[in-house]
C-alpha cells in the first residue's frame, strides 16, 4: 500500500546563558566531572531553584522570531520519572502554560516554501550524563549539564518526508543561531531531536499510530532515522500488523531502531505545579524589547542578498543557512567589491572546506576581512587562481595576514614583460620537438608550453600575459 | 531556678550583665541535656565541642565589642529537618542516617550572624509526616509533662527540648501544624509564619506548598525576638516574599480593645475533647474581659481542609523525596545488581512506614488516573477556603480556636490507625492551606496535667497583631512551667 | 467501596520505586483504602467552576540574574556519595 509519512519534530535546544537555570554554576560544555555543579543542580535536600532571567528571554526571543505567540501568563511543572541523569527524580518544565505557542516557521523544499507550525516552545532544564565506567563495571553519573537551561520547540505534524524533517530542524538550527540564543554545537548535544513519525494510508482521514524516536543530534541521522522508521512501519502495516505507540531508539551505525521499552508500559510522569516556583506574567512592553532586539533572520537576510547583491537565490539560501557563514560573506564583499565572486568561492572552495572539515573553519583564523582581501588580490589580478587557494590554506593553519602570507611564499603574479618574454624565448628554444610539433599544426604544443612557462614562472605568470606573448613568440616560426 | 529555665530575654539579659559567661550558660544546658534528655529523647545530635567553642567566640564578641547583637550567645537548637553545614541533618529517618549537608539553611544562617549558639538537632517525625514524634529511627520524643505521652509532632523534639529547658528556644517547621500541636501538647509558644516570610532554602521539603519553619519559644516576646532576625527576604528561596522588614517584639501586651475575634463553628467540632474545649472557652472569655469582641462565625469549607491537606501534602512529599535513591547521598543498598533494583532496594529500607505510606498516598493522587478528582480537586478546595478565609478577615482581626481537639495522647495509642492520627490535625491545617500565621499559645492543663493550647489564626503578615493577642493570653494564663 | 486493593498498591509502589514486601501488601492496601475512602469525600465536594490554587502567593516573576556565582566544589558534593569514581558518582550499569 502507500502512504503518507507524518512527521513532527521535538526539538532541544541549549541556551547559551553564562550561569544554569535555577543556580549560578557555569553553562558550559564539558569540563572536569561534577566541578560545574552545586547543591541546587545536584538536587540535595533542601534546595530550591532560582529562575535565570535571561532564560526566559531567550526562551521569549527564540519563539518571536518563530512567529509565536507569547503566554501573558506561564508557570512551570514537575515531571517526575526515575532516572540517574535526573537528580531531583523531577525535571522543572512548563508542562501545561508553555512560554510560546502556536508559531510557524517556513522551509525551502526544492523550489516550494512550505510553512510549517510551531505547537509550542517551552523552557526546562537539562539533565546530567551517564558514561559507562572505564573498569567495565557500572555507570557513572557527571552532573555538569544538569541545570542546564534549555527551550524544547514542539512543531504541528506538518512534516511530509524525512527531508522536510532535516530541512526544518536546519532551519530551525539557523534562526537559533541567528537570534543567538543557543550555539547549537549538534556534536555536543547542544541541539538534538525526537522523530515522532506516523503513516497514513494515501487519502485516509484517520491518522496513524506514531513512534517516537529520541535524541537524534545530527542532520544525517533524523533523515535516516525518519526514512528506516517510515520504511519499518509501511512494512508492519503492509503485513497487516499493527504499529504500537512506543518510544525506539535510533542506532546511526546499524541504521536501525529498537524500542525502547515494553509495549505495555505507559510513562505516567505525574505531572502537576512546581510549588518552588511562582509563575510568570509577560507584558507588552517586555515582548517588544525582545522583539527590538531579534536581529534579521535569514529568510530576510537572504532576499536582501539576491536584490542588493544580485547573486543567485540557490547560493543566497546556503549562504544564509549558516550565520557565521553569512556573515563572512558580507563583509568579505563589502572588502573585496565583488559579491559575486566572494558567493563563488563560499559555493565552492568554503563549502568544500565546511564538507571535509566541519563548520570549526568559520570560527578559526578565517573571517570576512581576511577572506575579502584575498579575493581583493584574486579580482584585482595580483594573485592567480591556485595562489588564492594557497592562501587560504596557509591562512587557516597560521593566522597570518593574506598580505603577509602574499609576501613571504612570493606568491605575486609576475608581470615584467621583458622576464616573461625571456622565459618564453628560452622555454621555446630548448623544447625544439615542441616546436616542430606546434609548427607542423599539432595545436597541442601549446598547451605543453603553456605548462612548461608557468611552472618555469613558479606559478606566478599572469595566464593572459604568457599566452599573449607565447602567441606572437610562436608567431614567428610560422 | 536553673538558668535553664529563663527566657531568651531573662538570659540576654544575664550575659550582658556579666552574671554568666556564654560558654558556662553553654555548659549549663549540656549538663541539663544529659540528665534530661536519655528520657525525653529531644536530640538526636549533640553538638557539644562546637558549641563550646561557638560560645567562646560569643563571649570574646561580648567582651570586645559594644555592638552586641541581641541574641549573641544565646544557646539554642534546631528540628533535624534544618540543614546545617557538616553537622549532620538526618530528618530522624535511615535515609538521611549519615548525611553532612555541604550548605547551610538560610534560617541558620541567620541565626549564627546574630551570635547564637547551636546546642545539637531535634527529633522528630521522619521527612516532618507525623503528629507525634514517634515516626523516628531515633525512637519517639516522650512529653515533658509526662513521659508516657506523645510530644507531639512532627516539630516534637523542638517543643519537648524547650518545655524541658533543654534550650532557649528551638526552631521547627510546621507543614500541618507541625509546630502549633507540639507546642501546644509541651505548654510552650509555637508560631507558624506566613507562607513566604521566612526562607525554606535549607528546609528539608516535605511538601513544599504548604511548610515554614517557624519558632518554638518559652514565651510570645522571644518569640518576637527571634522572628526578627529569622525573617526576610532570600533569593535562594524564589517562594520568599519582599517586604520591609518589622519589629515583632516591639508593642507586645499593648492594649486589645475592640479587636474582633471569629470562632468558627467548624473549629469547635464534636470531635473537641470537652475539658479542651472549655479551657479554650475560658481563655477567650479573659480575652473579652480584655476588650475583645467575640463572635460566632463558619467558614463551611474548612470541614474539608483535612482532606485537601492530605492530598497535597502526600501528593508534593511524593514528588519532593523521589530525590532519595541512594547515588549521590543517602542510604543506598549495596547489594542492588541494577538500577532499578538500586532505586527499589534503597528507598523500601531507608524510608521508615509512615514516610513510605505518605509516598504511595501521593503517587496515587498525582496519578494520571486519579490527579482531576483528587489533587486538582484539593487545589480547587483550596482555593475556596482561602477565599472563606479572606472574607472572613473582612470583617474580623482575628481567628481563634483550638490547636487540638485532645491533649498529649499515649505513646503507641494511635500507632497503628494512620487515620486516626491524621484527624487529629483538624484544626492546624487550614491555616498551611491558606498560608496564614498562626501562633499556639499554652492556656491551661487538663486534669491528667497535660497542657493545651490555644491556636491564633491571621491575615497573611499578621503576625505583630497575634503576637500582641497572645501576649494578652500569657498574661492571664500565665507560662505553664514543668516543676 | 474499595478504592485502593493490592493491585493498586502494587502498581503505585512500582511508580514511586519502593517495594512492598507480598505479605505487607494486604496491610497497605486496607490502610490506604480507609485514608483513600475517607479523605476522598472531597470528591463529592462541589467546587463550582473554582479554579485550582496553585501558588498560595501574590508572588510573580522572581528571577535571578544571568551571572555565574558558584565555584568548583566538587570534593564537598562527592563526599555524602557512597560509591564514586573518579570524581563521578557511580550506579549499576545503565543499559540505553
Ligand atoms: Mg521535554
Ligand atoms: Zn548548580
């Protein structure tokens, strides 16, 4: 049979607030075990939790610029469920007044836009993390991320693929890069999602019964994870089983998924008012000092690149995808004059890069200054294409200025007429089968002197020059 | 008469006078503990080396400084629910057994700033949930007055120590009247502040919505006295509330004409012992004959303050002692082969049966299955008396009515009937409820000779006003004191 | 009525993690039956369309600033833990 895939994502994401969300221990990733941790965030008897404002306005911030509406009024609950990671047996959450509700966010799917809701948007706090101990025997508990502040980002099931799925969290990923209220590091867990996924039979009304998939914290593996599960369940389905309600686990190495616990039981996480806590009331005037301060998002960012800059909406759509990326942009064009050959060397040079290296060369030694003034000295003609290249390499390992790196590795084009002319005189005379080929029409030839002349220029010939004077040299054999 | 029998305000007085030195007050106390306590069981921790030395360095403040807080070197104790810094805190249950908080109650805090001197930590009820002191690994508190009956609880130890002048006063915490029935079963002054005025960051949670600690003192102007450095704002306690900071001693005894006092009929109910009852009665005829105005009044939903009080009280204790599983703190069972085992193991021995029966009470109020007719409804019910309450503080200052229906019962008596014991709490929990104050003030004995008190209800942040009311009693009743 | 049987005492054990030893189970379930009839006549109670009390308090919006104040004391925190390892605190293995 066929079906449609209905997807709706749980998205978390980390606030990137300098203290936890009930205490004044430090936000940060890794660190010693437990050395990021007081009273309060080890849940010890006694303590109680104080809210971090600025987790509220993140919290607000995120969901403005995700179209949300903003509750005048919300509190927080407890959800109470055993496990290791979570000290207080609790975790402190907004489960019936969530901060945000009921926005949308628009994703690019092929040439369409397509607008996808936003159920809600809560703030809760993290929990610790569990690694297996390194004598092979037990686990053992770090507490460092436990108060960690957190927004999960609820969307409607609007999602129809696996790749819409990837898209959406790419695009939420941006605007919370964008807003800046998270660094979303995917590799330190500080983004993650769960995959609620269901089939319906094509035309049906009734929806199907979904699984829930948790923490995927790649792009890759919600793609993947979305598309086995569809697959698994179509399978269940077309063998006239039934597809049971549970939470399954996604393995990324084996490709597949198993549930997670049994069937028969149903979590009742007991939830009810956090009495520690009195509630919270928004007002307007609040919203729009949030609001005022939610820089442009990349929906608008990229329009304004295809007008102002005139280059192409495919490559404007990337560019703006990433922040940090954009950014670099900008000012790399507004240093060097020429938007489109900057965009022409994201597309192709950055991006290779980001592919084979990760997103950490945006936030290494390369920024838009220096990036501009290479491609400053590529337009202007004062570096050949592979320099450039060569300068970007050494840029990332050293730091250097382009200027400096130009200098030091002579990288200059050389353009004395009478230097070049001699080089070419002398390459000419001593490849004389070269030139009883050239002569005799083999139009090859001049491809092996061209190669023979740069590399005697040490790759520093200008290309238009040396075939200038390699066409008049050659000339006069004829 | 032992020293150990004067007020916090006789003693301030001695040590500025120089009639006693801090660390021989100190040593007085330490001598009287251990004649006294081996019967009373009152302490479960007896910190002795420290406050000697604490009581050494009150004395050398004393001696060197003209800005002498009030209560410097006054020797006093706190229920085992209060954390206090490396000094054990074991809320009298196997759980907590071995526990050395890293921090300190700000409560305590604040009361080692004022000089104060710790004696040791008081028994009580395990995780506060009891009415008698009995629920204790530590054994239960035996009355003063008579040491084949019950304290009172869960604050028994606090009221028992001070009524046994085993301290100059005591801190307790009071989550159903935890502190108002002890004080009223020993014959001692016992106040339960306004939700919010005094921290709880340090305070063991029993039920979050519902406690504050409050004070066990021998009369209303200590207990003035200590509201004042115990009180205020804290930002480790987001609950605590912001408001100008008031002299609780100042005024006492001033005069009472035409304050109006309510009697609701629902707080005099047939389940009201009759020599309580008239007692109570007596009392409230000085007050008139004092100036106050006395009137009948009901507030009809406070019948089923009991009810909503042990839904939400079970329902937050089951939830606020989930924490307990043995990993980072605690008993654990050393034997337990998985997690779940380890969770399961740990909490069935480390939590005594009464705790344990509170736990699974809660759990099946806040059960998906049951939270709408039991927890929401009880919150609804609260919401109702709250608002009886407030009307009634319309048009009356003051609500009084029994603390208890009944004096000290016998150890054991009510042991084994867990709903008999929680009826006894009628009259205390409306007051936690609707987050009032509420003081217990000793007013007469029965024919047995065990105390019984009287219990003043105010309007949130009253609690200057039932002081001064309570002063009024003390006046006419007299400190009821052991011989 | 019974409200609470030993199925429900098994059931509302196994959610709070205790155990409750087979021949204590009778001697639960008739004493939280008798609290639960008892202390369940709230339900007959009507409230109208009262809403839930669920802060006894004026109190809103209390927040702490975003700054950090707390240092490392790991030591202190670790020391009430019974098993530990390497500056972690140490569980049966958990299997994801
Ligand atoms: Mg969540
Ligand atoms: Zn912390």
């Amino acid at each position: 049979m066929n079906y449609d895939i209905v997807i709706g994502l749980e998205i978390h994401s980390e606030l990137k607030t300098s203290s936890k969300i009930f205490c004044g221990c430090k936000n940060e990733f890794g660190g010693e075990p437990n050395t990021r941790c007081c009273p309060v965030c080890l849940g010890m008897p006694g303590t109680l939790p104080a809210l971090n404002k600025r987790v509220l306005e993140y919290a607000i911030k995120a969901g403005l610029a995700m179209n949300c509406r903003i509750a005048g009024f919300s509190k927080f609950d407890r959800k109470n469920y055993f496990y290791p990671d979570m000290p207080k047996a609790y975790q402190v959450t907004q489960h019936s007044l969530p901060i945000c509700y009921d926005g949308y966010v628009d994703i690019d799917v092929g040439y369409e836009t397509k607008r996808i809701g936003i159920e809600r948007i809560h703030i809760e706090e993290d929990a610790g993390k569990l690694i297996h101990s390194s004598t092979g025997q037990g686990s053992l508990i770090d507490y460092n991320r436990s108060g960690v502040p957190l927004i999960e980002i609820v969307t409607k099931p609007d999602l129809n693929s696996p790749e819409e799925a990837k898209i959406l969290l790419e695009t939420i990923k941006t605007i919370l890069e964008y807003t800046e209220v998270s660094d979303c590091k995917m590799q330190e867990g500080s983004l993650r999602a769960d995959v609620n996924l269901s089939l319906r039979p094509i035309g049906s009304n009734t929806p199907g019964v979904r699984t829930e998939m948790k923490n995927l914290n790649s792009f890759r593996a919600v793609q993947r994870a979305a598309q086995a599960e569809a697959e698994r369940q179509a399978r269940v389905l077309d063998s006239g089983q039934k597809v049971y309600k549970e939470t399954r686990r996604w393995d990324d190495h084996k490709g597949e998924s198993l549930p997670m616990r049994d069937k028969e039981e149903v979590m009742d996480y007991r939830c009810f008012p956090e009495p520690d806590l009195p509630p919270v009331y928004v007002d307007e005037d609040f919203i729009n000092e949030i609001q005022a301060s939610i820089p442009e998002l990349p929906g608008m960012r990229r329009e304004r690149y295809i007008n102002q800059y005139g280059i192409p909406k495919y490559d404007a759509g990337l560019i703006t995808q990433n922040k940090v990326l954009a950014d670099i942009f900008e000012k790399a064009s507004e240093v060097c004059g020429n938007p489109k050959l900057v965009s022409n060397w994201i597309m192709t040079e950055i991006m290779k890069r980001m592919n084979e290296e990760g997103e950490g060369i945006l936030h290494s030694y390369l920024n838009g200054d220096n990036f501009g003034q290479i491609l400053l000295f590529l337009d202007k003609g004062d570096i050949t294409h592979a320099a450039a290249i060569q300068v970007i390499d050494v840029l990332l390992e050293t730091g250097e200025e382009p200027i400096v790196i130009v200098e030091r590795l002579n990288l200059r084009v050389q353009r004395d007429e009478s230097l070049v002319a001699n080089t070419i005189k002398q390459v000419v005379n001593s490849n004389p089968q070269a030139l009883d080929d050239y002569i005799s029409g083999k139009k090859k030839a001049f491809g092996f002197f061209m190669g023979k002349i740069m590399a005697e220029l040490k790759g520093r010939g200008d290309p238009s020059q040396v075939k200038e004077i390699l066409t008049k040299e050659l000339q006069r054999y004829l | 008469m032992s020293i150990c029998k004067k007020t916090v305000t006789e003693t301030a007085e001695l040590l500025r006078t120089r009639k006693i030195s801090a660390d021989e007050l100190v040593k007085e106390y330490f001598d009287e503990i251990k004649k006294k306590n081996p019967d009373i069981n009152a302490y479960v921790t007896i910190c002795e080396d420290e406050a000697i030395k604490a009581a050494e360095a009150a004395q050398k403040i004393m001696d060197s400084n003209n800005d002498v807080p009030y209560l410097c070197g006054i020797p006093m104790t706190l229920k085992d629910n209060i954390c206090t810094k490396n000094i054990k805190t074991t809320c009298a249950s196997k759980m907590l057994e071995d526990f050395l908080p890293p921090y300190s109650a700000t409560v305590y805090k604040k009361l080692l700033d004022s000089g104060t001197v710790l004696l040791g930590k008081l028994n009580m009820d395990e995780f506060a949930m009891g009415n008698s002191s009995e629920h204790s690994i530590f054994g239960a508190v035996h009355n003063p007055w008579n040491t084949a009956f019950v304290a009172g609880g869960s604050s028994g130890g606090s009221a028992a120590s001070v009524a046994s002048n085993l301290a100059a006063f005591a801190l307790g915490s009071d989550t159903g009247g935890g502190i108002r029935q002890p004080a009223s079963f020993c014959g001692v002054v016992g106040l339960k502040p306004t939700y919010g005025l005094v921290s709880r960051y340090g305070l063991i949670a029993f039920a979050s919505s519902l406690e504050q600690i409050g004070i066990i003192s021998k009369d209303i102007t200590d207990c003035g006295i200590i509201m004042n450095v115990i009180t205020g704002h804290d930002p480790m306690d987001s609950t605590s509330i912001k408001r100008p900071a008031e002299d609780y001693s100042e005024g006492l005894g001033k005069n009472i004409d035409g304050i109006k006092i309510a009697l609701p009929k629902e707080l005099f109910g047939s389940e009201l012992e009759k020599e309580v009852g008239n007692v109570i009665n007596d009392t409230l005829k000085r007050l008139e004959s004092r100036g106050a105005v006395l009137s009948d009044c009901s507030l009809p939903t406070i019948e089923n303050a009991i009810h909503a009080y042990y839904i939400i009280s079970s329902s937050e204790a089951s939830s606020n002692l989930a924490r307990y599983d043995g990993i980072r703190y605690g008993h654990r069972n050393e034997r337990a082969e998985n997690i779940s085992d380890l969770y399961r193991k740990s909490r069935t021995e480390g939590f005594g049966q009464e705790t344990k029966r509170r736990i699974l009470l809660g759990t099946y109020a806040l059960s998906a299955e049951h939270q709408d007719e039991l927890y929401k409804k009880a919150l609804k019910v609260r919401n109702i008396i709250t608002r009886e309450f407030r009307n009634a503080f319309d048009e009356y200052d003051i609500i009084a009515a029994p603390v208890s229906p009944v004096t000290a019962f016998k150890l054991q008596e009510n042991l084994n009937n867990p709903l008999k014991m929680y009826l006894k709490d009628v009259y205390t929990v409306a007051a936690n409820l609707a987050g009032l104050p509420a003081v217990s003030i000793p007013c007469g004995k029965d024919k047995k000779g065990l105390p019984i008190g009287i219990q003043l209800i105010g309007k949130p942040f009253s609690e200057k006003l039932l002081l001064n009311v309570g002063k009024q009693i003390e006046m006419e009743a007299g400190r009821l004191e052991i011989i | 009525m019974t409200v609470v049987d030993v199925k429900t005492v098994r059931k509302i054990a196994d959610m709070a993690a205790v155990f409750i030893e087979e021949k204590d189970l009778e001697a639960y379930a008739a004493q939280l039956n008798t609290i639960m009839e008892h202390m369940g006549k709230i339900m007959d109670l009507d409230t109208g369309d009262q809403e839930p009390m669920e802060h006894i308090l004026p109190v809103k919006n209390v927040f702490r600033d975003d700054e950090v104040t707390n240092k490392n004391i790991k030591d202190e925190l670790l020391k009430n833990a019974s098993v530990k390892e390497d500056g972690y605190f140490k569980v049966p293995t958990v299997v994801e």
